[in-house]
C-alpha cells in the first residue's frame, strides 16, 4: 500500500519532488518509475533489502548518480534528467542537498575545523573567519569541539560520522540525505551518530535517511518508504508498516530483520 | 683536480632543474590528455607518452643538437640538452602523477560534488593536494635520476661534470680518481634530496595516516 504523506501530514510544503526516476547500469535495471514526496521538516526513512535501490535514489537526488529519465525537485530547484542543464543549476540543486555517507569521505589531508570550513568559503563565499566561527559552533554542536585542530583519521568512526554531518549542515542545506550513516560503525557507536540525527530531527530539519536501523526507521521517522527490486513497494506510517506490513516482500524483509 | 670537477656543478644542477621544470610543465597536458574521456584525445597523449619515453635520452639530444634549426640558428648545446632530457621526463612525470591521481578514493570526488564544489575546487582544494603526497616520492626519485641522467649532456659538449672529469682524465691520464671524485659529489648532492623527501613524506602521511 502506497500512501501520499501529503495526504497524511496536511498542511506541509512539499521540499522533495522525485518524479518517474528510472536508472540502468548497462543491461541491469535499477530504479523503475520512482516517484516520491518529501514534506518540509519531516524525517522519511527507506529501507528494504540491498540492491533494492535505496542508495541509488539518494544518490540520484544529488546527482551523484545521472538518471536515464525523470525529474528531480529539491526546494524549487528542478531538474529533468533527459534534458540538458547547466552546471549553475547542478550546483543549485547540490548545494539545497547535503549528503552524509556510509564511509564519511572526510577530507584526510584537512584538519577537522577546515573539513567543515573548507566547503563553506568554496561553495557559499563566506569568509575564513566566518567559516570558522559557523565551523565551530557546528562541531560543538556535535560534540566535538576540542577535536578542531586534530586530523580525520585520528578521529574514531562515530565522530567522523559527526563531522561529516556538520560538514553538510555548514553549508545550510533545505534537506539532508543520510546513506546508510550508521552501518561501517559498531552497534554502541552508531548509537552516538543516531543521537545526533534525533537532535536534527527535533530541530526541524527535513531528512532522508536509507537505513537498516529499524527502531530509528520507528521510533523517528514520520514517513517509512520500503522499496524492492528498484521500486517502492510500500509507503506510509511507520508504525502502521512496521505493524502490519500490507506488502507480501515488505513482510518477508520485516520478518527477517525484525526477528534475529 | 677537485676544483675542475667541482666547475662543473653549476651546469650539472642547472641543466637538471631547467629539465625538471620543463619536465613538469610538459607533463601537465599529457596527464589531462590521459585522464581524458575523449577517446581521441586519450589515444594522442597515450601516443605521445609511449613515443617520448621510447627514445633514448641521448638520442634526443643528437636530434635536437645536430637535426633542429630555428629560424637558421641550431639550438645551444644547453638548450638542445635541457629540451631533450625535459621531453623524456614530461613522459614519464604524466605517469608518476596519474598513478598518484588514481590512488585517490573515489568518494573524495563525490564527497566533494555533493557539497556543490565545482570542478576548480574538487580538483584544487581535494584531489590535487592528496595526489600530490602521494607523488613525492616517486617525483624525488625522478629528480634524482635526473641529476644523474644530466651527464648525457657531456655527449653534446656541455661542460657540466662529467664533462670535464673527462676532459681532465685525458689530459693528464689519471682517469680513475677524477671520476671518483665526480661520482663522490653526485651521491652528495643527492643524498639530502632523499632525505628531504623522506622527511616530507613521513610527516605528511603520520598526518593523514590509516
């Protein structure tokens, strides 16, 4: 079963647009007639078996990844995969979109405090200063203001997860896309990461989140998605899903998560 | 004697330099040229590449000394050795710096994208400074070869040491000490090379270290 959060959540602007996204790598069909909506300030969980394509609509948001056919929205900023745009309105669409990975991708050659201020005078013109000072208070934010003038690398994998998230939020993104934040970390580290996301989402940002945490997908989440085979077999309350999960192949990826 | 070989330094040094320069500013549109996805162009640097490392330094300095007039005057000795020796580094410096490229993660450049930075910075601010790490050795080791390499100039005729080792062993018939001497000042120029790169790279990867 398929619900629309409009119809759920009234009253919300819609920030996220994805309309009849289709992707093939060569012969392999990844996504087919992908279509979703994110409200402003909600927090949309996907989850389902791998390979079913979460990563690859994430990463087609951004455009990491270019797709066949499709439009892609994200705060008013549009782009139609099978028509030509401008690197202006790739960078446009970029920049309202901030993107936490499964491995980080800090910079290694940075210390902590540049990671998160580099961007910001590259992407936004903002003075060193400026970067700093917003770099910080976004680092403190994490929990992690002594580490500043230390390296990625020394940092364990929960506050690198950390710093990645503050790099993105330093560049005032509308929607935060979140690849599966918590899975290169241990269980008890994860957990500090997942702190972190709680606090966003209370804040009121508009998150995605590809995960396979399941009690987060419950617990936070205000719209689950569950996709399969390249297309979105289920969507709507968590709870409701979770509970009663309406979908055959939703049932048996529940089964097997839920019951280990 | 000493001071004979040591007359030759000035040449030795600045025939390896002004090569290494050359070297290095050649090799830039070579790499673009195989980092390209332009099969065309691809296929053009690649050529030039396999053609340049092909032919023996020496042999280019014949070429470019006996062979090239510009505009009715022939290159210098210097320049028909400097140009030479740049032409076969350019060559293999693309290499060097290529593989240096590849060894960067890919989700640098995706990190980098997602956060809206354009192509000037992704390369600039994140790929560039992380490959050049990784080419310092190997670029160090090229110089080093490279100093040594710059002897083949003394085939054309510019003094630099070698060249007047052996003019000075045979004028006087004492070969053997006068390269000994020639040799004992190359390893001693190159030995702080070394060391330097060394130092440089063990403090740049305790920082970024694994």
């Amino acid at each position: 079963m398929i619900e629309n959060p409009q119809d759920r959540l009234p009253g919300r602007r819609e920030v996220v647009r994805v309309r009849n996204l289709a992707k093939s790598f060569g012969e392999n069909t990844v996504l087919s007639d992908v279509n979703l909506t994110v409200l402003e300030g909600t927090v949309t969980a996907m989850i389902g078996p791998s390979g079913a394509g979460k990563s690859t609509v994430l990463r087609c948001m951004n455009l990491l990844e270019r797709p066949d056919s499709g439009t892609i929205e994200i705060d008013g900023h549009v782009i139609d995969a099978e028509r030509r745009f401008s690197n202006r309105e790739l960078f446009a669409l970029r920049r309202s979109a901030g993107m936490v990975f499964q491995h980080f991708n800090l910079f290694p050659h940075m210390t902590v405090l540049r990671n998160v201020s580099l961007p910001q005078q590259r992407v936004l013109g903002r003075s060193k200063g400026e970067a700093d000072e917003r770099a910080m208070a976004l680092l403190t934010r994490m929990g992690l203001a002594d580490k500043g003038e230390q390296y990625p690398n020394r940092c364990s994998g929960g506050q690198q997860q950390r710093i990645a998230i503050a790099r993105a939020l330093a560049l005032d993104p509308k929607v935060m896309l979140f690849d599966e934040p918590t899975s290169a970390l241990d269980p008890e580290v994860g957990l500090e990461v997942l702190e972190v996301m709680k606090e966003l989402a209370a804040s009121g940002m508009t998150m995605i989140v590809v995960t396979h945490e399941m009690s987060f997908a419950r617990s936070v989440s205000e719209d689950l998605i569950v996709m399969a085979d390249g297309g979105i077999i289920e969507q709507g309350d968590p709870k409701r899903i979770m509970a009663e999960p309406s979908h055959p192949r939703t049932q048996e990826f529940l089964r097997a998560v839920l019951q280990r | 004697m000493l001071l004979t070989v040591l007359a030759g330094i000035p040449l030795t040094i600045s025939v390896t330099a002004v090569a290494l320069v050359i070297g290095t500013i050649g090799s830039l549109p070579l790499l673009f040229g195989i980092l390209s996805g332009n099969r065309l162009v691809w296929l053009i640097a690649r050529g030039i590449i396999d053609l340049c490392r092909g032919i023996p330094i020496v042999v280019w300095m014949f070429i470019l000394f006996y062979g090239v007039t510009i505009g009715g005057t022939k290159l210098s000795a210097f320049g028909a050795a400097v140009l030479g020796l740049g032409i076969v580094s350019a060559a293999y410096l693309a290499e060097i710096f290529r593989g240096a490229i590849s060894s960067v993660a890919a989700g640098q450049y995706e990190a980098a994208r997602a956060l809206g930075m354009t192509p000037r910075a992704v390369w600039g601010d994140i790929v560039g400074p992380q490959a050049w790490r990784v080419a310092i050795p190997g670029y160090t080791t090229y110089g080093i070869g490279l100093l040594k390499d710059s002897s083949i100039a003394s085939t054309i005729g510019v003094a630099e040491m070698v060249f007047r080792s052996n003019s000075y062993a045979r004028t006087t018939g004492e070969g053997i000490t006068v390269f000994l001497v020639a040799a004992a000042i190359y390893v001693i120029v190159s030995v702080p090379v070394g060391v330097l790169s060394r130092k440089a790279d063990e403090k740049l990867s305790a920082v970024v270290a694994r």
